[in-house]
C-alpha cells in the first residue's frame, strides 16, 4: 500500500512539475493557459468560483478512479449513438478507455465539478458543459469522427484511402490496444495548436497523416491559395486557416458537430458544402445562381440521396455537385483534348458505351452516361422524334450510320459548313452544347442555362420561327450560318429553302445526338436526320415519313411537312 502511495504522489508530482511558472518557455503549451484550466483564474468561458488546482478536476493523487491513472472523474455509463457510414469499414462501438474519460465532461451528463474522489470535490457548485458550449459533444457521436476503434493494417487494407498505422507520425499514437482515441488527435494538456490538437493541422497534415486519398495533394482543393477571408458567415468558424489550401480538408469537412453526418459534411444539404465557395466568394464565379436559371442540373432537390457507393445503373434519380466532381482530385489544370476527362471531373464514376459500370471516368461523356443513358431520367424529351429513344449513349454509338463526333471522329468527311479549327475529324464533348449560357469567368460547365435543354446558346425548336442569328446560335457556334444559307450552294440549298423561306427549324429535320442504327430498319438514318413528330408526318400515300440517302449529296423525302405533300421526292 505504501509503494502504490509512493508511485501514485510521485506521478502527481510529476504533473504538476509540467506546468510551469510565470513566463516559462514552456508556457504556450501549458494546460494553465488553457480552457481545460476551470479555476477562476482560466482564460477559457467556463470558470469555477473559489478553485485554484488546475488538475484537480481530471487527476487525483490519491483514491482515483481505478479506470485509468489518478483519474478524479465518474464513468457516467451513458449510451452514445456512434458514428455510422455507408462507406465505413472500422468496426465502431461504445467509446472505450481515454476517450470514455474525455467524454465524461464532453457529452454533458456529469458536472464539471463533481469528482471520483469526495474529499476533494468542489463544494457548493455544479457546473455543466451544455449545448451552447463550444466543448460540447454530447451522446450523439453520429456527427463526429468514430473513435474506440482498431486501427491496424488490416483496416487499412480493407478501407482504401487509409494509411497503415506503421506510418503514423509519433505525434499522433493510438492506445496500447492499437485502437484510435480521442488523445490520438487531441493532447488534452496542450493548446499550443488550438482545439487541443497534437500537430499543426494547416494544409490537412494530421487528417492526411491518417487518409490518403488518390489525387489530392495536386488537386484544387488542396493547393489554391484563393483567401477564405471573404467568405461570408461562420462557415469556418471552427478554422485558423486563411486560404483553402490552408483549410485542406476542413473546407468541406467538419470532425466534430458535422452536418452531414455521413463523412462529417460540414453542411447537411451537400451542395451547400460547395456554394460555400463556389458563391463567387472565394473561388472564381458565381456557380451557386447558375442552378437557379431556366435549365439546370436539379442539385437542390433531393438531399441525402446520393452515395459514394451507388451503383450507377441502379442508383435512384438525383444529381448532386459529387456525381460530376471528386472534390478530393478535381484539379483546375491545363484542359485536355475531347474525348478524355477534364481535370476539374477526374476521379468520378462513369459508365461506359458498352453499359460497363468504371470507378474512374475515362472520357468525359462516360460521366455523363451515368445519368442519360442506360439509367435515364429524362422521360419527356423536349422533341418527340419519329424515331424515339432517350438513351444516349445509344445515339452516340459509333456504329451509327451519323452521330455527333462524342465517343469517336464522325463517319462523313463531307462537312465544309464546319468552322475552324474543327474539320470532319474533330471530336467534341458533351459539354461543348451542353452548359452555361454565361460568359463570366468560372461558371463553364452544365451547371445552369437559360436555354433549354441546358445548352450553351440559343437552340430554337418552335416551328414557324423566322431565322436569325439568335435563334439558332448553337447550331452556328460550329456551323457557317453564311455557308448554309447561301444561294446555289450545294449541299446546302434546300437548307436555305427550309431554314429560310419556309421558317423551319433545324430541329425539324436533325436529331443532334444521333440515329441508332438498332432503330433504322432498312432506312439510311444519315445526316442526323430524324424528324420532329409534331412537325412531319407521313406522306399522302401512307408511307414515311423517312429520308432515303441515295449517295454523295443526294437523298429522298417521304413525308408530309406544313401540308406539302413529299412522295419519294429527292435532293437536290
């Protein structure tokens, strides 16, 4: 009994010989310059009148708490609700040793002032953290980092984007069960980094000491210097950082007191974590009020829907900023050639022409096809076609008899209308029709567009529309509108005829996408032709309407178009 007095006052001893005099070196980092001192002379909020023992409230030298060396403090034996992911791997349960003693300030259920050891409790006061207290975490631990669990190579194995704890800096040090605690990230005796943390956390180097996710020491996130100080609102309220390189991970992330609870969004609606900068505030443009326009990716209508594990073919009909951008390797860099991946989508889930589902996105439209092809939402085309199909990838399938060139070069050579630099061997991406009709820096991209269906300019299908360049600006961003309209000018005259003298659109005739040549039958399906259904209808005689091509610069029509019979009738 003797040497365990002896033991247990020498270690006590030896705790406060750590906390230093008057301005010792050592003073920035001591526990009295801390929140965690509660006497009435702390420079934290919470203050207990009449103590002056700095330990007092965790440590007692003597007839401790048995759970853990010279602890002052009860086990509340609260239940907690423990943080829980789709994407989780650890095998999470009831906090165990240190981080069961953190809690049994943090999660409200005991007083600060009540101690294990009567004889040297606070007399006469009884103090809580509560909800309005920065320290509070409660028993809901659903919104903060999981702890208590094991953390060993075969975790990391399993869960890809974890480093083997063999590589763990000394600063961060699981338990002696190898578990990962509170006391891995947080030293509760020393501030000297803010938020008790055991390093410097600027540019993400504790979270990244633990996760190593593919591509984000390069991406944007992780290397802009754009400033965070005209950001408006407590959306880093939590941070020290002045640039979003800085801020790393906690741009988005938040390790305790999240609001999107799975993977610790820092908001609950998932956009939100994006418009925080992508506002106009901090990074360049204003991408927020694009999804308020005519045409837009509907990413506010659904929250909590979208999941890194979804399978694309399957997953319900939602869009969310993730679906397109891996915010871990998004990157702003020098663009790439059509058809590979932009920077700025890398890292995304795609599915390929062939319906194959790819964990990485090699071409931008593989992207898109997650959404517009196999698993198509769009139920109500904007057109009805003679020749219906909403799945996308099936219009651009290469073995179409015409197509736009997005999954390969087109299949006519015989284009002069086309506008330099593009030539009949060119290949465009989804995006080049498809995106904002604003010219401001920052906003590329389909996010939002007052033309419909989300197209970067004017794209009339009324019929009866005098032609300008206005109202079929799309079509002219390509294609010499001088060239087509041009008199006696093979291939184009009936095009001058149509456009022109009779006031037909271009959408009457040509399906933009292209004609799957599963639907064609016996006809050509050349030229992207494929006629509006409210517009063009069949001919006197019963048959059509269809378009026969009957050679170089040549075809039929069968049909019946603004009551003008077409029976068998070629071009030119």
């Amino acid at each position: 009994m003797n040497k365990r007095l002896l033991i247990a006052s020498t270690v006590f001893l030896c705790l406060c010989m750590l906390l230093p005099a008057g301005s010792s070196a050592q003073e920035s980092s001591s526990v009295v310059n801390s929140k965690h001192n509660l006497t009435a002379s702390g420079p934290g909020p919470i203050k207990v009148a009449g103590a002056s023992e700095v330990c007092i409230f965790c440590h007692t030298p003597h007839a401790s708490n048995p759970i853990a060396p010279l602890w002052n403090r009860n086990d509340s034996g609260a239940y907690y609700e423990t943080y829980e992911s789709t994407t989780l791997k650890a095998a999470v349960g009831q906090p165990t040793g240190t981080s069961r003693l953190c809690l049994s300030c943090h999660d409200g259920t005991i007083a600060l002032t009540e101690t294990y050891n009567s004889r040297n409790a606070i007399k006469g006061q009884t103090i809580f953290i509560s909800p309005g207290d920065a320290g509070y975490i409660g028993t809901d631990l659903t919104d903060d980092h999981p702890i208590s669990f094991v953390y060993d190579s075969t975790l990391a194995t399993r869960k890809r984007g974890l480093r083997d704890p063999a590589t763990l800096p000394p600063e961060l040090p699981l338990d002696h069960q190898h578990q990962l605690q509170c006391t891995t990230c947080h030293d509760p005796h020393d501030d000297s980094f803010g938020y008790f943390l055991r390093m410097d956390n600027l540019e993400s180097q504790m979270c990244t000491s633990c996760h190593d996710l593919d591509g984000w020491f390069s991406s944007s996130h992780a290397t802009s210097s754009a400033s965070l100080s005209v950001a408006q609102g407590d959306e880093w309220d939590n941070l020290r950082a002045n640039s979003v390189r800085q801020a790393g991970c906690e741009s988005c992330h938040r390790p305790h007191s999240a609001g999107g609870r799975q993977r610790l969004l820092r908001q609950e609606a998932e956009e939100e974590n994006c418009f925080a900068c992508h506002d106009g505030s901090v990074a360049r443009g204003n991408l927020s009020s694009e999804f308020f326009k005519t045409s837009a990716h509907p990413v506010r209508r659904t929250t909590g829907v979208h999941d890194p594990t979804e399978a694309p073919l399957t997953m319900a009909d939602h869009v969310e900023c993730a679906d397109c951008h891996n915010p871990h390797q998004a990157s702003a860099s020098s663009a790439v050639r059509a058809p590979l991946i932009k920077p700025v989508m890398k890292g995304v889930s795609g599915v390929s022409s062939s319906g194959a589902v790819t964990p990485q996105a090699t071409y931008e439209y593989e992207v898109c096809y997650k959404c517009h092809a196999w698993n198509n939402p769009v139920r109500s085309p904007i057109i009805d076609r003679v020749i219906r199909n909403n799945n996308v990838a099936d219009e651009f399938s290469p073995s179409n008899p015409s197509y736009h060139p997005v999954e390969a070069q087109g299949k006519n050579m015989d284009v002069p209308s086309l506008l330099q630099p593009l030539n009949p061997t060119s290949i465009i991406y989804c995006t080049d029709c498809h995106g904002s009709d604003s010219t401001a820096e920052g906003v590329r991209g389909p996010h939002g567009s007052a033309n419909q269906p989300l197209l970067v300019r004017n794209y009339t299908t009324i019929d009866h529309t005098p032609e300008s360049p206005t109202a079929y600006a799309l079509c002219y961003r390509c294609h010499n509108r001088n060239q087509i309209l041009a008199e006696n000018n093979n291939p184009f005259d009936e095009h001058r005829k149509h456009i022109l003298d009779k006031n037909t659109p271009c959408s009457v005739c040509h399906d933009p996408h292209g004609i799957s040549a599963t639907q064609i039958g016996s006809r050509s399906g050349a030229h992207l032709i494929n006629f509006d259904g409210d517009v063009v209808g069949p001919a006197d005689s019963g048959d059509g309407p269809f378009f026969e091509d009957r050679g170089f610069r040549k075809g039929s029509c069968t049909l019946k178009c603004h009551n003008e019979n077409h029976d068998d009738e070629d071009y030119p």
